[in-house]
C-alpha cells in the first residue's frame, strides 16, 4: 500500500468508526429497513444546557425544498439514556411547506439526542445535538 | 382534556402558517411512584393527528420522552378556506379534538 493511499484510509476511518447512528439498532431498523443514514440535511437545535430535565425545547428542522416530488415523510427522535429511546416519529408531507417541528422533550441525564429523518426519495439523514442536564426528569420520586 | 391551539385566522393562498400545539396532559411516564409507593400507571398521549379539510397533514407519535402538557409546533400550507381538525389519545382512551377554522384569501 502506497503512502499516500493509507493517509486517505485512515483519515477516513474515524468517520465512519464515530457514527452516531448505528443502523443495525433495532429501532432505527424498524425505521431504515437497514439502509444507510448519512448525516446532514438534519439540524437538531436543544439548548447547551438544562437545569431541568423535565422539559427542554426542541427544534427539528430538515433541508428540503418540502414539494410533491422532494419531500420529508418523517422525523424520528431518539435520546441516548432515557428508558424510552424513541422519545417521538413526526410524520409530513408536501402539505407541511417547511419541514419544521418543535418540541418539549424529557431528558433523564446529560446525553446527546438524534433525529433521523425520512425523505420521499428513500433516504434516510440524521443530525446529533448534545446537551448537559442538571436535574435529570426523575424515573423514580418525584 | 384542554388544549390551546394557535394558527392565524386569515392566510394567503400557498402560505406556510405555523400551527402550535399545546394540550393540558400530565404525560404520566409510567416510571412515578405515588406518596405510598405504588408505581403511577403510564399515561401519555399516544398519537396526535392534524387534518386539514379531512387530509391528515401532520401525525406525530409521542411517548413518554414528551414533556408533560405536550407542545408541538409544525406548519403547513394554507391552500383552501376551511377547518383544521386536531385529534389526540392517550393511553387510557380518552380522546381529544379541537377545531379551528382559516380564511384563506388570494
């Protein structure tokens, strides 16, 4: 192997090794059928931090041009520590105009949040946030 | 089940208006024990649907990873003079709906 060639492969090794959405998880299966979720087109918006885990703002949005032919179908959000992982699925259509959704979410804990969303054309994008939470929303005592 | 629902009375023809969501609901996470230490059975609003003149435009599936006194703000495209339907239920069958009319002008 040239010089050259392995720089390449192991620039682009941590890419893939850091991806955030695995797309052998059983509840993004259930969503993908096992097809590739690249990142991009997602943004997730959550505060920095939170004081209260209870209820933190949630913003979703999706670049898409939202016509008959190119469109978002459906938004799917998962958190990484709550008993829950599948916090919510918005479903859309070109009926929608701007691919757009906001929320307020329960957090049990510091963790990052993904949104996968998919699109009409069959493909599936996501974006990760991550966000501090000081009071984690209590799974036990209130 | 109250709930407050917002979007303009009037729009343009192809405008995208903002709809706000915001339904009194404890969202009950199913994960609370109550001051004698039984466990508070789940209850949250499953499903949350929107129609606008009888065509579903928005659906959202919600779980108990939703803040309580659930808030969902999305959007559509005002096309047609006519009502927005807005239907919820939640796991103990209680159901929800609301209905606002728009205006739609040229």
């Amino acid at each position: 192997m040239r010089r050259r060639q392995f720089l390449a492969g192991v620039a682009a090794l941590p890419a893939a090794a850091l991806a955030q959405v695995d797309p052998l998880d059983p509840l993004v299966w259930v969503v993908t059928n096992g097809a590739p979720v690249k990142q991009g087109k997602v943004t997730v918006e959550l505060p920095q931090l939170a004081d209260n885990g209870n209820s933190v703002p949630i913003r979703i949005t999706v670049d898409s041009p939202m016509t008959e032919a190119d469109h978002v179908k459906s938004i799917h959000l998962y958190s990484e520590k709550n008993p829950v992982r599948n916090m919510a699925n918005f479903y859309l259509g070109p009926r929608a105009g701007k691919a757009e959704v906001n929320s307020r979410v329960r957090l049990a804990g510091s963790q990052k949040v993904t949104a996968v969303a998919k699109l009409s054309d069959g493909s599936f994008w996501y974006d990760t946030a991550s966000i501090v939470v000081t009071l984690s929303a209590c799974l036990d005592e209130s | 089940m109250t709930a407050r629902i917002q979007l303009p009375a009037k729009a343009k023809k192809g405008e995208v208006v903002e709809i706000r969501v915001l339904i009194q609901h404890p969202m009950e996470t199913g994960y609370r024990h109550d001051d004698v230490g039984h466990l508070i059975k789940r209850n949250v609003i499953n499903v949350l649907s929107c129609r606008y003149n009888g065509v579903e435009v928005f659906r959202a599936d919600l779980s108990s990873g939703i803040a309580a006194n659930p808030y969902v703000q999305f959007y559509t495209v005002a096309d047609k003079s006519g009502e927005l339907e807005f239907y919820w239920i939640d796991d103990e069958g209680q159901q929800g709906s609301e209905r606002q009319s728009i205006q739609v002008g040229a």
